[in-house]
C-alpha cells in the first residue's frame, strides 16, 4: 500500500498502514468513481461501503499490504463474507466492488500485482422475479382517485410504470419534453447515461395528457422548470415518494405486501413474453445491456405455463375433477 506525498508516490511499510490512510483512500476511490467513471451517488455509496468488508477481513488477518493479496487470499475472504451470512448475490457485489479498487489503486502506481480478476463469483441460485398477474396490475391502476389532482398524477405513474417498464429513477428523470404524445413515445436516460427510446400504450398517453393538462400546471412554480412528475410543492418526485405511493396504492389494491415499483418492471416484461413478444425487442425496451438479463424472463413464462398446464390439463397432474 502506498502514501501519496508532494515528491510523488511512496511506498508504505506494513506496520505504517492506518484507519486514517485507509479512510483517505475511499474517500480518493469515491471520487474516482463519481467524477472519471461517473457512477451515481447511490453506487458510489455501495461500493465505498462493500470494500469497509475488505478493510475488517485485513485487520482480521493482520495484513497490511495489499499487495499480499493473491488468489487464496481473496478466495479466503469470500469464504469468510459467505460464513458471516452474507448471501450469494451480496458477496457477487463485494468482488464487483474490491475489483474495481484495486484496478483504481493499480492505475495510479499503488500497487504491484492485482489477481481480483483470477477469482469468480459465487455461482448464483435462480431467484425468478415476482410478477403480478394482469387482473392484479388492472387493480392497481384503477386504485387512484382521478378525481383529484395527485390521484390523476399517481394514476399516470403507474401507468407509465406498467406500459413502458421504466426504473423508478427514470420515470423521475424524465422532463415534460422527453413525451412525445403523438407517436406514443418516451425519450430515456438509462443506466451509464444511455439513451433509448420507451413506447406508450393508449391508457397511459391518456392519463399523462390528463396529468400534464390538468394537474401539472397547479404543482408547478418556479423551482419545477422541466420536471414532470411534481411534488405537492413543485419539485420533481423523488425515487422515495414514487416508491412509497406505489407500495401505498398496491396495498388499497389488496395485493401482497411485497409489491413494489420492480414488480411492474418484471410484470412489464413478462406479459410482453407471454404475448409472443421476441426477446431482443424486450431487452431493447427495457434497456438491458445484455440479453442475458432478460433471459430470465423466459423463465418466469415458462413457470407460470408450467401451473397453468398443472392446473388445467386433465392429465397434468393437478386437481383430479
């Protein structure tokens, strides 16, 4: 490990490693993060916050060096994450994170050797997404009283949600101008800041243009500029109270308590498949980088005609009437 000084890079004896060297480290780390890779300040946050692990399994083992870090070393310290009780899809997240520090520590001179990429991530069990059925989803968009104002906004939420399958943070990203009402599209900014274009069903260009005509102009004031989904005092919704008010409407729905806003994402996906959409397309649309990541959708299809068929075939193996 090294200490930066104003003759240049210098190397650290063992015994001279420090919590407060460590700290200024991270810190140096985040802001490479923040300003040369340009994450968000929630990933910075989680990664800064994966590598504290790194920092006790060192103490622990009373290293000091990092250069000591070979692939027993680090095959050790996911074996100890795994025993504290770290799940698997946790300690996949801590690698992600140690390898992107020491890269960052390897760019700048600090250390010698780096064997992050020798080490694999624990193999992950499938966990099928959670999807509501289409009744359930129709539910919950009729849940809003649009009668008023926040009703006709939140029922336009939820209907952008459902009918484009965007993040929570995108659909509080976006600006009144990235609608375009007449070819029923959205203009999207993404994760790493890629841009695609989300389409609109009917319902949902409805409610947005009952939103935008009706409710938005009374939410606005100065500090809402672009912004279109407002806060009862003008400012652009946050991810929070988006998330907050879908779980709110989910339960008045009667849905199941772990409803969330990734539920109508997974729905979104899931019911393209179900209708024969092609798979490319649905990884286009929600903006995957990798088909792989929308592969598991194909499963969760599959799942679901697996229980009809149980259910319903006489000779599926389901009820004997």
């Amino acid at each position: 490990m090294t200490n930066r000084s104003a003759q240049g890079t210098k190397r650290v004896p063992e015994q001279d490693l420090s919590d407060t060297l460590w700290s200024t480290m991270i810190v140096e780390f985040g802001d490479h993060l923040r300003t040369n890779r340009q994450l968000s300040t929630y990933t910075v946050r989680n990664y800064t916050s994966d590598i504290a692990s790194y920092a006790d399994f060192l103490r622990l083992r009373r290293v000091s060096d990092l250069d000591k870090a070979d692939r027993g070393f680090l095959r050790d310290y996911l074996a100890w994450l795994l025993e504290l009780g770290y799940v698997k899809s946790s300690v996949s997240r801590k690698l992600t994170a140690l390898r992107a520090f020491y890269r960052f520590l390897g760019d700048r001179g600090d250390i010698k050797r780096d064997q992050t990429d020798l080490i694999t991530s624990p193999r992950l069990d499938r966990r099928l997404p959670v999807i509501a059925t289409r009744r359930e989803v129709e539910a919950l968009l009729a849940t809003p009283d649009t009668a008023t104002d926040i009703g006709r906004r939140d029922r336009a939420i939820l209907e952008v949600l459902y009918s484009s399958g965007l993040r929570v943070a995108e659909i509080c990203s976006l600006d009144v101008g990235d609608i375009d009402f007449k070819y029923r599209e959205l203009r999207v900014v993404g994760k790493g800041d890629k841009e695609r274009i989300a389409l609109l069903g009917k319902p949902s260009v409805m409610a947005l243009t009952e939103y935008v005509h009706r409710t938005r102009e009374k939410l606005a004031n100065r500090q809402s500029q672009t912004a279109l989904f407002l806060n009862r005092y003008g400012g652009r919704l946050s991810t929070r109270s988006v998330e907050r008010l879908v779980k709110r409407y989910a339960l008045k729905a009667g849905l199941d308590s772990n409803f969330h806003t990734h539920t109508l994402r997974h729905s979104f996906a899931t019911h393209l498949l179900d209708g024969g959409a092609d798979l490319r397309v649905v990884q286009d649309l929600m903006g995957h980088s990798s088909p792989a990541t929308t592969q598991i959708y194909t499963y969760v299809s599959t799942e679901q005609a697996r229980k009809v068929y149980l259910q319903s075939h006489p000779r599926g193996g389901g009820s004997a009437n």
